[in-house]
C-alpha cells in the first residue's frame, strides 16, 4: 500500500497584515526622514564653509607671493581686489559684477527683513564649485568683508546662518577668518554664548556671529545652533 502523504501548509499575510505594517514603516519613516534631512543639510555646510575658508586662505598666500603682505597692497576697488588677488589663484572661477549681485537676497532666519547681496558697493565672483563669494566695498580696508553663498539656487533666496555665512579677510594678518573681526568686536569663543547665540538668529544680528559659532566649534555646527536645517 502506499504511504501517508505528509504536507506542509504556509500561512501568507492577509491584506490587513500588510497594511498595518506599510503603516508602521511610514510612521517611522515620517519620524526619521526630517532628521536624516537635517543631519545631511548641516553635514553639507560644515564641509562647504570649511573648504571655502581654507581655500580663500590658499588663494591669499598665493596673492601674497606675488603682490607682498596683503597690508602694503595699493587700495584698488572691490572688482579689482578679485580679479588681481583672489580670481588668478582660484582657476575656473568667474566673475559676477555688482549689477547681478543684486539678484541675490539674503534673508534673516525669522524672515523679518532681508537684503540685496551687492550691498556696500560690493562685487563677487562664483568659484568653480559652485559657491558665490562676494567682497564688499572700494578701497582695501583693514578688514573687509567676505560674504559666501554656499549653494546656489534657482530663487536667489538665501537665509542668513543657513545658507549664506560671512568671514573677514584682515589685512594685517594675512588671513580669511572670522575671529579677528570678532575680536574687534569684543567677541570671541570664549564669550557669553547665549549673546552670541541670540545675534546669530537676531534680525540686528550678523551672519558673522553664526559662522563664528560653527568655526568655534571645530567647523561643526554645535547642538544648540539656533538656526534649523
């Protein structure tokens, strides 16, 4: 005779199974993706301000071999301090005139008020990466300021501490940083932090302040940055 037959039987997922696990997944996905997002967009500006920083540095020292201590340099206009001592050294770069900085606007975090990028007679130039630099004013002061705009988009909108950062170059020093502007100031990593905190965010504030606080920081952007990515 024959043998008994043995048979396995398998249980599939019914409809509402699977339903209630799609639904899990999208609430935890909804619960991480802002945070994923977030952690990506700050991964991405601390690499870019970074870099920038030390690549204005590179073209400087470049700019010093040729044309002496940045402090002895003739005073020539803002156009001309790009085209003669940053441009040259930063190959692929291209120059953006003051008429079509305009076109780019920089707003405070809370949105309360804004401004046009070719403020203080300023000029600029977009490197080969992508980022738009701007240097303001005629003349070589002491200190002049270095706007950057780490990622361009197609609304020219920008948010002051998030997309767009500021540093100094100091004549009499030789160098693109923050800190020495802020020393001028009265501020530095060792100040009050919730005052610093506060300015960076503040509409009276300065963009320099939030760079300060990331650059304090070793170039990360610190747990309790007062701006949101």
């Amino acid at each position: 005779g024959g043998g008994n037959r043995l048979s396995s039987c398998s249980k599939g997922f019914t409809l509402a199974e699977v339903l209630i696990t799609l639904g899990i997944i999208g609430v935890v996905a909804a619960m991480t993706m802002p945070a994923l997002i977030s952690g990506h967009n700050k991964s991405v500006v601390e690499t870019r301000l970074k870099r920038i920083d030390s690549v204005l540095n590179s073209a400087l020292k470049l700019a010093e071999k040729d044309y002496a201590e940045p402090q002895n340099w003739e005073a020539v206009s803002s156009p001309q301090v790009i085209k003669t001592f940053f441009m040259p050294y930063l190959p692929g770069s291209k120059f953006i005139s003051e008429a079509n900085l305009k076109y780019y606007t920089i707003y405070t975090s809370d949105g309360s008020s804004s401004f046009l990028l070719n403020g203080g007679y300023s000029s600029g130039f977009q490197m080969k990466t992508g980022e738009i630099i701007k240097v303001n004013g005629a003349g070589l002061d002491k200190e002049f300021q270095i706007g950057i705009i780490l990622k361009p988009n197609k609304n020219n909108k920008y948010i002051s501490g998030k997309d767009y950062f500021v540093l100094y170059m100091d004549r009499t020093k030789g160098v693109v940083d923050v800190k020495p502007w802020a020393a001028h100031w009265n501020v530095s990593c060792n100040s009050d932090r919730n005052t610093v905190l506060s300015q960076c965010k503040s509409s009276s504030g300065h963009s320099a302040l939030c760079t300060l606080l990331i650059e304090c920081n070793g170039w990360k952007i610190p747990d309790d940055y007062p701006i949101r990515f």
